[in-house]
C-alpha cells in the first residue's frame, strides 16, 4: 500500500473517530427545559432570558416547554422521569422544591433525593402587601392590629402548599397571629382579588405586586430581602423587625434528575456563568425585580434542603395539610 494512501486512511479513521467523539458527548442533541408552570410568569421569563443565548454556547437547541399543574408538581415529575444525559432539565422554584413537597405527601417525588441542583440563577424578594384601605399602613400597626384581631383579617395565595402560603404560615408561626387563608388557582387570579379588595393582603413575589404597589392600590409592609429594595426604601425587611427566618426570597434555579452525568451538570454550569455575564441577559433577569445568583451545584442543593426542612418544620408546627 502507498505511503500516501495509508496516511489519508489513518487520518480518515482518525476524524471518524474524533466525530463519535463528539457526537456521543453532551449535548448531542436539543436540550428540553421544562418550566412546571404556565407561561408569562417569573419562573418562564428567567427561563426563556438565559435559553437562547445558553443555546448558543452549548451548540444545540435550548428548548422551553411549559408543563404547567399541581402546584408545579406536573413539571417537576417530567424532569424526575427525565433522561439522566443532561437533554431533560427543569427550572426549580421554592415551590417545586420545598413548599409543595413539604404539604403533600403524595406528591410523587422527594426534592433532595429525585434532583441533580445546577445553578440558583436568581432570587426573587416576596412582599406582604395590604389592600390600599387596609387600616394599617406600616409593619408596627401592622402586627399590632393583626395581633388584637385574631381570625378577623384573610390572605390570598397561589394554592395551598405554595410558597406564599407556607410563607405566610412561617409568619404567622413566629408572630402567634392568626390570619385566615384564602387558597386560589395561581397567584394571578390571588392578586387580582387582593387587588380588588376581596382579600385584605396577600403575600407576594415582588415583579407581580410590584406594578399595583406604584399605582396606590396595594401598601407594601414588610419585604423578604437580603437588604432594603431600591424601589421600596421605606419598607424594612424581615429581619429589621426580628422576624429573620422569614427573610427567604424565592429562587429560580435549574436541576436535572438525579445521577445525572457530571459532564452534563458541569457544561450547563459553566454555560449559565457565561450567559450571567452577559449585560443584557442580567438586565432582563433584574427588570423581573430579581437578583442574579448564578451558584455551585453544591450550593444551590443545600438552599434547596434548606428551604424544604424550614416548610417541613412549618408545616408540622402549624398542622397544615391540603384539605
């Protein structure tokens, strides 16, 4: 055989080989980021921000598909059944990972054991907010009116076992007031109600609160803050009036199934630094009222058993369940 030949044999075997290569690595095909909730929400926006440029660096389609139902549990099912190759990830919220587990028993998988955690991308402040002619308007007459009426006043959240109610009850646990809730189907339809004067207050995420805060018609009290807000720089955090544990601000983070392979967790990772350096993609994130995280895999599992043992105790010391 020609010396000539069986060099280009050897280097056609070689590139074939560098090919399989490639081909068998992550990712090696569209990459399906499932959002457990329905679309327009904080939890979409924050996914839909970081897939198209995440798209980019990793070579293959990030594709958002929403998977809304049972409280975000429906979602969180299709990622716990997911491929273990990286292509099946989810976003994670305080809900599907610790608020909703916590209540519900049936629920079908356990948040630390059933999810690889990646990354928090972002965390969210919630707010508790009273209507605009609630009799108080700041937290001192806040607690105190609450306190001297105990059973007399109601507040609205997204659905028992979400994270405003179970928020909410953590208040509730630590201050002795007793306040009656009032579940709806998703915190829009709460909101509008709140809004509406049909529930006195509601305990919030801050993007959706935030809009009828600047027109008047709801009265931030208190706010679930590492610090004062820009936007609110009247209003104390949880802390400032001795009420630390309740100071958790909602995350939104990325997971996969458990066993999922490192090289998937490790390029995702690295993928999701890249694309929270990136000016616009972080502006788009913080116009949500959001704050850029963008941790370890390690860190973001032990917020998320943090947050599920903190809604376990709440609900076993308030006696909570679905019915």
């Amino acid at each position: 055989m020609k010396p000539v030949r069986l060099l280009g044999m050897i280097l056609a075997g070689a590139l074939l080989s560098f090919g399989q290569v490639r081909a068998e690595g992550f990712p090696s095909k569209p990459i399906r980021l499932v959002v457990p909730f329905a679309p327009g929400g904080s939890t979409d926006i924050i996914a839909r921000a970081i897939a198209e440029p995440l798209t980019k660096i990793l070579g293959q389609s990030v594709i958002v598909e929403n998977k809304a139902g049972g409280g975000g549990s429906i979602g969180a099912l299709e990622v716990v059944r997911g491929s273990k190759d990286g292509h099946v990830i989810g976003m994670a919220t305080v809900s599907t990972t610790a608020s909703n587990p916590a209540i519900n028993k049936k629920i079908g998988y356990d948040p630390i054991k059933d999810f690889q955690a990646i990354t928090n991308i972002a965390a969210t402040p919630n707010v508790i907010a009273v209507t605009a002619n609630f009799p108080a308007k700041d937290y001192k007459s806040f607690i105190d009116l609450i306190k001297r009426n105990p059973g007399k006043y109601s507040y609205s959240s997204s659905g028992t076992g979400g994270i405003g109610h179970l928020q909410t009850e953590l208040f509730k646990s630590l201050t002795g007031a007793f306040l009656v809730h009032i579940p709806y189907r998703g915190a829009g339809p709460a909101l509008v109600d709140t809004v509406a004067g049909q529930v006195p207050m509601i305990f919030d995420n801050l993007p959706s609160a935030l809009p009828f805060i600047k027109d008047g018609r709801l009265v931030p009290i208190v706010v679930a803050s590492s610090k004062r807000l820009a936007v609110l720089p009247n209003v104390p955090t949880f802390a400032e009036v001795g009420l630390a544990p309740v100071n958790r601000m909602a995350y939104y983070g990325l997971l996969g199934p458990a066993g999922m392979s490192k090289e998937a967790i490790d390029k995702i990772h690295a993928g999701v630094q890249k694309v929270l350096q990136d000016p616009a993609v972080r502006k788009r994130i913080e116009d949500t009222g959001s704050l850029i995280v963008g941790n370890t895999p390690d860190q973001f599992a032990a917020e998320i058993k943090a947050e599920y043992e903190i809604y376990k105790d709440v609900v076993a010391k308030q006696n909570l369940n679905l019915n």
